[in-house]
C-alpha cells in the first residue's frame, strides 16, 4: 500500500472536489481518494507508487492543476 499527497489549486466547491476524486480513482492501483477543499490537499491510497505525470494528468483532465 502507499500513499501520495498532491496540492491542486482551482478547487472552490464539492463539484470541484467530485471530479477531481473521480479522475484520480481511474488511475491503475488507486483505492481511496481523499480530498481537503479548504487546503486543496489530496491524499491518495494506492496498491503501487503513481506515476507523478499520471497523476498531474488526472487532476488536469479534471480542469484544476497540481501545485508545485
């Protein structure tokens, strides 16, 4: 098991937060997805270590972006 954390900003209500859980999930080996609207923290439990650019990818599909 691991886990990932990610700041993605743009986020401003529970629609933004939705798609961006939704994304995520459909990246290979993610089991939980847990957001923070107030920090834009996402903390991410998975099978395997992500792929940074996969997940960077995710967050933009959903239209917000990854910090840093």
């Amino acid at each position: 098991m691991s886990t990932s954390s990610v700041t993605v900003t743009g986020m401003t209500c529970d629609h933004c937060v939705s798609s961006v859980t939704e994304e995520i999930s459909e990246l290979p080996g993610v089991t939980a997805v847990n957001v923070d609207l107030a920090t834009g923290t996402v903390v991410i439990e998975s099978t395997t270590d992500l792929d940074p650019g996969a997940l960077a990818d995710a967050v933009e599909e959903a239209g917000y972006s990854v910090a840093g």
